[in-house]
C-alpha cells in the first residue's frame, strides 16, 4: 500500500535532513523518471533558480527537470542582474521571491546560505549549491548513479580525491554515505585532507575510513574525483600539485570499476579517460536530470509513495 509522501513542502538545504528512507524514495521515483521523462507533476507551479554563483549542470538540470513535470521557471543565473547588486541581502531576495514562486532552487557562494534562505522563505528551499559547504542535490545523484552501475551501495569501497577540503559535493556525499555499510578512502594532500567534522561524523556510524596521499585504486568499486578549488586556495596552499587520473593508473582495475566527477573537470582528470570503459561521469550528469524530477515531484506534489 502507497504511503504519505514525507517530502512534501520539505526544504532541502543539507543532506542530513534526509533519511536513508527518504533517500531511497527519492532514488526509486527517479529510476521511475529515466524510464520516462515526461510528466504533468508540476503543472500551475512556478519555480525560481536564484543562481549567485556559475552553474551548468545544476541549473539547466534543474530547469529542464521544471518544463518536463510541466512547471514554468522564474529567476537569475547572474546575480548582477538583481537588487543584490545594489546591496540587497539574501534575506531579502528570498522573501521577494518565495512570493512569486512555488519553490526556490538556491546557488550561492557562501556557506549555510540556502539555510539562512529556508528561515526566512514560505516556500520551499533547495539548496543547489553553497559554497564550500553542501551540495546535497548532486550527492543524491551520485548516489543514484553509484547504485546504477554497481546494483548495490552497502558493502561498496568508495574513494574520493582532489580537494576534499573545499569541495562541497564530497562533504555531501561522505555524509550521505554515513547511512550506508561502506568503505571510504580519502585520496588527498593532507593540506586538502577533509574536513576533521565530517571524518567524526562518519567514523561516529561506524564506517571504515583509510587515508591515503597517492592516487592508488587497489581494491576501490568506485572513485569519485572533484577538482582542485584553486580559488579558494591561499598560503602553502598554492604550492600543492594536483594528482591527475591518467588511463596509466587504471591499469589492473576490475571491470565493474567506475569513476565519476560532478565536473567540471579542470585537469586532474585526463581527457583520455573518457575513451576507457570506466568513464561514467557524463552519464551521471545526466542522472541529475532524473533525480531533480523526482525531488521537485516529492517536494510540491503529495503523490502517494
């Protein structure tokens, strides 16, 4: 029997408001989506993309994922072009637009950000993007695509590289996984090492962490690879070399091995790699597509789930 959705007129601004529960509705509605795409969810509703910050994937993924539950869309992919411009605060603009609008899709440059927004908003937040801090959209479709190419996520070894200080989608990620039964391997400079709180967080669910400095792929399912966020670098940090992800070292990785990246892709991942059988970021770019649609459906309609 169909239950209550537990999403709807939820905001989403971290990935510890959901439950593993929630995660996996959202996964299997998403599945339901790449099946087929078009739906009429969102009909007579209006959502706002509030981009203060560059975005590609995320913003168009999630504007496609409007028009295709046949919603329409309002909002700003320069904040240059608003008030804030003039001085106007966060808090500010989302009042305004949580007026105009059904829901909020938020990308800004600072940290906490879409949860200072879901304060103030009488609609829901989600929170695409805020600075170094989450990510909690993108974590929601690595995790789908994790789930796709290896038919499981508990019992899985799953490394992560690149700067993992910074870089809000492993942040997200790491913590989403603390609900699972998985091993993560943390591949970085120990300058880039991530953050002490979200190692506490996931060795407090009892998962198995190993912290490795050299880009070593033995006995790893999947590898999730970010880029090097040099504009946040300062001091020793700008001496540090990149470790790049050439078809060299995928040498001796089993078949089912896969490497994603939320991109974009500066250069610590080689073009070369794309023509390997292990390549699935682009195809997990895609997935956003699909988990956009259903989180958009769970958080403004109250379908059965």
């Amino acid at each position: 029997m169909a239950s209550k959705n537990p999403l709807f007129q939820k905001n989403l601004t971290a990935i510890s408001e959901l439950s593993r529960q929630d995660i996996e509705i959202i996964l299997s509605l998403a599945k339901n989506f790449k099946r087929q795409k078009n739906h009429h969810f969102l009909e007579n509703k209006i959502i706002a993309t509030a981009f203060f910050e560059p975005s590609t994937r995320t913003r168009l993924s999630f504007e496609t994922a409007v028009l295709r539950l046949s919603g329409k869309i309002i909002g700003f992919s320069d904040s240059r072009s608003t008030s804030s411009a003039k001085g106007e605060t966060l808090e500010d603009t989302i009042r305004m637009l949580s007026s105009y609008a059904d829901a909020i899709v938020l990308r800004h440059p600072e940290a906490k950000s879409a949860e200072r927004a879901a304060r103030v908003s009488t609609v829901p937040v989600i929170n695409g993007g805020d600075g170094d801090g989450e990510h909690p959209t993108q974590t929601l479709l690595d995790l789908f695509s994790i789930l796709e190419t290896q038919g499981k996520i508990d019992g899985l070894t799953i490394a992560m590289t690149g700067d993992l200080k910074h870089g809000r989608t492993v942040h997200s990620l790491a913590k989403a996984l603390a609900y699972y039964k998985v091993k993560l391997v943390f591949i970085s400079d120990p300058r880039l090492a991530m953050p002490n709180e979200i190692i506490r967080e996931c060795q407090k669910a009892g998962l198995d962490l190993e912290l490795r400095e050299k880009l070593d792929l033995k006995n790893i399912d999947v590898l999730y690879m970010t880029r090097y966020q040099k504009e946040r670098w300062t001091g020793d940090l700008l001496d540090i070399q990149p470790m790049v992800l050439t078809p060299k070292e995928l040498v001796g990785v089993p078949k089912y091995f896969r490497i994603m990246h939320p991109l974009p892709r500066v250069n610590e991942l080689a073009v070369e790699v794309d023509l390997t059988p292990y390549a699935y970021y682009f195809q997990q770019a895609e997935n956003g597509l699909f988990v956009r649609q259903a989180l958009l459906c769970l958080i403004l309609s109250d379908i059965r789930v």
